[in-house]
C-alpha cells in the first residue's frame, strides 16, 4: 500500500470520527433517555409486582384474622373494616355478605352484595355470583316477577352459575303455585348433561314432591 493510499485512509477514518463524535453530541441525549426509560421501565414493574404482592399478603392477613373469630357478628365485624372496593376486595365483600347472613342481618348482606354488583371493577364472574346470590336472599322481600326476571337472565345459556338459577326460577315458580312451570323447569336442569350430582338430587327429590315423574335416564344422572 503507498504512502498516499494510507494517508487516505487515515484522513478518511478521522472524518468518519469526527462525524461519530458530532452526532453523538447533537444525538446523544436521546439515547442516554432511552436507556434512563428502560431501566426506569423495569423499576416501575418491579415495583408494582412488589406492591401488588404485598397488597395481597395484607388482604389475606386481614381476612385469615377476621375468619379466625368465634363468632358470625364478630367476624362480620371484622371484615367490614377490609376495603370491600374492587376486583381484589371482593373476596372479602362474599365472605362478609356470608357473615353477615349468618349473624342474621339479611339487608346488610343483601346491600354488601348489591355493592359487589355495581362495581364495574370486580371480575363479571364475581358480580354474577352476588347478584344471584342477592336474589336469594330477596326471596319474600322483593316482587316475585321482577325477582324471577333477574333470575332468568342469570339462567340464560353461557353465564356461569345458570343451572343455579334455573333452579332458583324453578323455587320462585312453586312459590307463586305455578306447579307446572316448576317441573318444566326442573326437566331442564335434569336433562342438562353439565347438571352435578347435588343439583340432580335436588331436583329429582323437587320433582317427586310436586308429583312429577322421573325419567330413568334423568334418574340414572350424567
């Protein structure tokens, strides 16, 4: 290589640095933000997942104490002092809506559970849970119609707890003397192939008591 040919090379290289050295200092900043962001990012995360991880230890703290009381009014008490309020609350709210039935203050329990309802944060399986539950506990106290309406809805094909519900229009039907409506409904929840045992049982006992019939294949379950 001549001697030409290296001071090219030399001087083409130092260009190149020069330019590397320019950029970097009209650029630089955005790539020392980026890392500050990711580094940042990861913090952020780690935080959360530790925050979120002690907020879950301290509710199941609070509920394994309340739980541990003797009595239904006390550990009623108990777990109304947990925030009730969102998806991570509403464990608590079912357990206190269970307590506070079992203290005997039925509306309590009912408004406990209205509060799961209505709370568009808590998961759809926990708002269907109460509000079926809810309409149980209304059972006497709440307009029949309206009730039975409110149940049908929870009774339709793909919600979770439907053969519950279809069991509770069935209830509401021999409630209201409506024998006949009563077995149709408890022939749907014995033809159901995803009935379970217990519900099976009750149904079928349900049925004889109102002077129905059995089918062997209903009788011989799933």
């Amino acid at each position: 290589m001549s001697n030409t040919d290296s001071f090219i090379e030399e001087v083409t290289e130092e260009v190149r640095r020069d330019r590397l050295f320019a950029l970097l200092r009209r650029w630089g900043w955005v790539a020392v933000l980026l890392v500050l962001l990711i580094v940042g990012g990861a913090g952020w995360n780690e935080w959360r997942k530790a925050q979120a991880e002690a907020g879950a230890q301290a509710l199941g703290d609070a509920l394994y104490s309340a739980l541990d009381e003797n009595e239904a009014e006390a550990r009623a008490q108990a777990l109304s002092a947990i925030d009730t309020t969102g998806s991570a609350g509403a464990v608590a709210a079912l357990l206190l809506a269970a307590e506070q039935e079992a203290a005997g203050d039925v509306p309590a329990a009912i408004a406990t559970l209205e509060g799961v309802v209505t709370d568009g944060e808590v998961p759809q399986d926990y708002r269907d849970l109460a509000a079926l539950k809810s309409l149980m506990l209304s059972a006497g106290t709440m307009d029949e119609a309206t009730r039975r309406a409110a149940l049908e809805n929870l009774a339709l094909p793909g919600q979770t707890f439907r053969l519950v519900a279809m069991e509770q229009v069935a209830l509401s039907h021999v409630r209201a003397g409506e024998t006949e409506a009563a077995l149709d409904q408890l022939a749907a929840i014995l033809e159901d192939a995803e009935t379970g045992d217990a519900l099976r049982d009750r149904a079928q006992s349900l049925t004889i008591a109102l002077g129905g019939e059995i089918d062997a294949q209903d009788g011989a379950g799933n």
